[in-house]
C-alpha cells in the first residue's frame, strides 16, 4: 500500500499573494529584456562574470513567424491534443531542434552558426583535433593517465574522464567514413555532423522528462515541462557542448528509471539506472551530483510507503541495487581497459584545480556560490527561476508545517543538493553550461509551482510563461550570445 500523491492538497494559496507573484514575474522579467537592450553592466560588473555583452544583429528575420507558429503549434499540441503521448513527445523532440537551427538561421551563416562552437579555436574545438589525432579509441581509454600527462590531449581533456573525448572521436569517425586522410575535410565534415547530429540528440531529454514529471504531475503537465525545456535560454544557445547535448538526458534519464523502479518496486530498473550513471561518470565527472539526487528520489519515493520499515527496506535495497549495477559497470572498466576512476578524479581535479586557481577560504566560496545561482538563473531565464525559487520556498512553507508533498521534498532535496555543489565545486561562473544536466529538473519544479499556484488558470499561465521564456531566448541570442 502506498499513500497518496500529496500530503496537502493543492489548494493552499492566497489568491492575492498568487497575483502579486505572476505581477512580480512579468514585471522583472519585462526589467531583465530592458537591461539587456539597454545593455546595462548589472551582470556583468560582478567579478568572475563569464559573459559579457555580445552585439549579434540578426542577418535574417524571416525565421521569426517560422518559430512562432512552430512554438504556438507545440503549445496546442500540449494543452489541447488529442494525439497519443508518444506522438506529442516526438513532435516536442523535433520542435526543439527546429527552435535551435531557426534561431541559429537569425544570424544569416546558415549551418556556420551551429558548427562555430564546435570548431572555435581557445576552447572545446580543439576536442575534434585530439579526435582526429588519435588513431585508437581503445588506447586512449587505456593509457589516458600517461596520454594526460603528456599533454598528448591538449587542455581541455586532461580535466575529464575519457567518456568525453571518446563522444568527439566517435562523432569524428562517424562523420569521415569513406573520406580520405585530409584534416580540413575531415574536421568540417566532424562539424557539420555535429551541428546537425548534436542538435538533434540534444533534446532527446523530452523523452526521459515526460516520464519523471508523471511521478508528480499529470499527464498534461508533465508534458508542458517538455515544451518548457524547449524554451530555456541555455539548452537552445549554448550549444555544441556534451554538457548541453548529453548530460541533461543522462541525468533526468537516470532519475526517472529510479523513480520509475522505486514506484514499481523493480530493483532491475534501478540497478539500470545504476548502470547509465556509471556511463555518465565515464563521458564527465560533473554527473557525480546526480548520485545525491538519485539518493533524494528513492527517499521520497520510499516515504510513499504506509509502513515505515517497509519504506526503510525498500529504500536500503533499491540504494544497494542502485550502487551495485553502477559499480559493476565501472569493475569492467578496469578490468576491460585498465580504467580507474578513482585516479582519473583525483587528477582531473587536482588539474582543474591548478587550471582555475580559485581559492578555498569561505568568503571566496559564499561569492562564487551567489555568482553562480545569478548566472544559473539568468541562463534558465528570469521567468523559470522567479518561479522555481517561488515553489522553493512556498515548499519550505508546507515543510516545516508537515504538509509536503513528494514534490517539495524533491525540490528541497534539490536545493540542498546544487548549495553542496556551491560549497565543494571548484569553478567560479560557467554553470549556465556546467550546471546544464539540472534543467529538466527545474523545467518539473516550475510547472509543479505554476500548477499549484493558478490552479484553474494554469494552462494560461503555463502558455503566459513559455511566451515569456520565448521572447527571453531571442533577447539572450541578440544581445548575448555564446
């Protein structure tokens, strides 16, 4: 026997204080396009901001009614469809790659747009040369230790297990089969196939989302935080990044198998979800917080469960379930190709470390940490944030009154998680892309605030804020972008 969804019901709100709140977001989001229009240093003067203003006029407007009409006709498809679940949600994942190569086509360089990142020279474009240096994929995983301290993986490697320089040589060789040896064909050929192929997987994550939501949401629901996904500023403008393109769908893709296994009591789907959190520690260390997160879901999912010994029990097997799948996975590592994790972290820390230099004394800290949740917030958006720092705190509220729901612990459960992330990570700023695999997340908790705050009114209020994210995404691709 399990309880039911809420603890409280969803009715509590005041409606005064629910108008006051939707006033407060339009307001400031409205005072956040302004600024950038204007282009005030209110972000940017803060020390260790990582972006500046970036003027972009656009070469193209014609893509403008295009993405109207195909982001008005996924809203009807959400909040109006008659169609079965799997079709909308392949409709969203096409959607979203139509929204990125349209505003992609504002700049009026056709495809450049797109493969620019993945080829800049001083960043991760020097990923495709290693790719295209290196001759083995095996012997890359096997001797990455010496081949990191070398500098035979250039810079940005030696920071990261060897998942991740494998995804650019995969993509590399994908792409040049049948062409000759010539470095330049085989590199723009690399660029294109990721301008298009990463584009494309990267919102394979609606898939995973939808089916996470539905622990806590309806139906409808969970598919309008699918659509929200489409319409953050991060996932459609930093783009050509394995943060963007992989990590969010690994992450929520290990949360809902875990939350899906706990709920069905199938030790099987969360030993799975054990083993797709293995990969993704091997493609980048920056998942590791996905393993407290996972540790929140089985928690909450286990407090669902009228006895208590019984929840504990659950809970206890499903986390060794969960552990021991994930560390099988890793066993073969080492054993198939002499991988260790352990000592890959370590270095990849100690590097990294070395590499930003940022000190560990506790005013430095406190600053980083506020920095980060600013840039976080801007590149999630004013209007998601406002919201999800709204549903924070309205669920510290049904906490400390003993009314929560499933979904205010995980969101508490989640905050705490991203503070412990400010207190132990090592980087000042970028988080808008580091921090990318909490986006689904978010996309959940801002539609579980909006839902529970409009109640009626809130598929308009739903459509109200995607409007807004919309409109945010063209304000940050004119006057910001990566």
């Amino acid at each position: 026997m399990t309880r039911a969804a809420g603890v409280g019901d969803d009715s509590r709100g005041d409606g005064e204080l629910d108008g006051a709140l939707v006033l407060g977001v339009v307001l400031l989001t409205v005072l956040h396009w302004g600024s950038l229009a204007l282009r005030l240093p209110l972000a940017q003067s803060l020390r260790g901001w990582f972006l500046g203003y970036s003027e972009l006029p656009f070469g193209n407007v014609w893509p403008l009614p295009l993405l109207l009409v195909s982001l008005v006709g996924g809203a009807v498809l959400v909040f109006r469809r008659s169609q079965a679940t799997r079709s909308v949600l392949f409709v969203l994942f096409g959607l979203g790659f139509v929204l990125q190569v349209g505003l992609s086509a504002l700049e009026g360089r056709g495809l450049d747009a797109l493969r620019d990142p993945l080829v800049r020279i001083g960043g991760h474009g020097e990923m495709f040369d290693v790719a295209m240096a290196e001759p083995s994929l095996f012997d890359v995983v096997a001797n990455y230790e010496a081949y990191s301290a070398s500098d035979r993986l250039m810079h940005y490697a030696q920071s990261k297990p060897p998942g991740f320089i494998i995804g650019y040589m995969l993509t590399e060789r994908v792409a040049s089969l049948g062409q000759g040896p010539d470095p330049v064909v085989r590199k723009a050929r690399a660029a294109t196939l990721g301008a298009v192929g990463w584009s494309l997987l990267s919102f394979a994550a609606v898939f995973p989302l939808f089916y996470f939501a539905r622990l806590y949401l309806s139906d409808r629901d969970a598919m309008a935080a699918s659509l929200l996904y489409l319409v953050v500023p991060s996932v459609q403008l930093i783009n050509g990044h394995l943060d963007q393109v992989l990590f969010p769908t690994l992450a929520i893709l290990t949360l809902a198998m875990a939350g899906h296994g706990m709920r069905s009591a199938s030790l099987a789907l969360i030993g799975g979800a054990g083993v797709v959190l293995a990969v993704s520690t091997f493609i980048s260390f920056s998942l590791l917080p996905v393993v407290p997160l996972v540790g929140v879901v089985l928690a909450t999912e286990a407090r669902r469960i009228d006895e208590a010994s019984a929840g504990r029990s659950a809970f206890i097997s499903s986390g060794l379930a969960f552990a021991g799948c994930a560390a099988a996975v890793l066993l073969v590592f080492y054993v198939a190709f002499d991988y260790d994790p352990v000592l890959r972290f370590k270095n990849a820390m100690a590097y990294h470390a070395a590499w930003k230099s940022l000190p560990a004394d506790m005013r430095t800290i406190a600053y980083t940490s506020i920095l980060n949740w600013i840039e976080f917030g801007t590149w999630l958006g004013v209007p998601i944030s406002l919201a999800w720092a709204g549903g924070t705190l309205m669920s510290l509220s049904a906490f400390l009154r003993r009314e929560e729901r499933p979904i205010d612990l995980l969101m508490l459960g989640t905050v705490l998680v991203v503070l412990l992330m400010c207190a132990f990570g090592r980087t000042m700023a970028e988080v808008a892309r580091l921090w990318m695999f909490l986006v689904p997340l978010v996309c959940v908790f801002t539609v579980a605030t909006v839902t529970q705050t409009l109640r009626g009114d809130a598929a308009r209020g739903l459509v109200g804020l995607i409007a807004l994210q919309a409109v945010t995404v063209l304000m940050l691709k004119r006057f910001c972008d990566i």
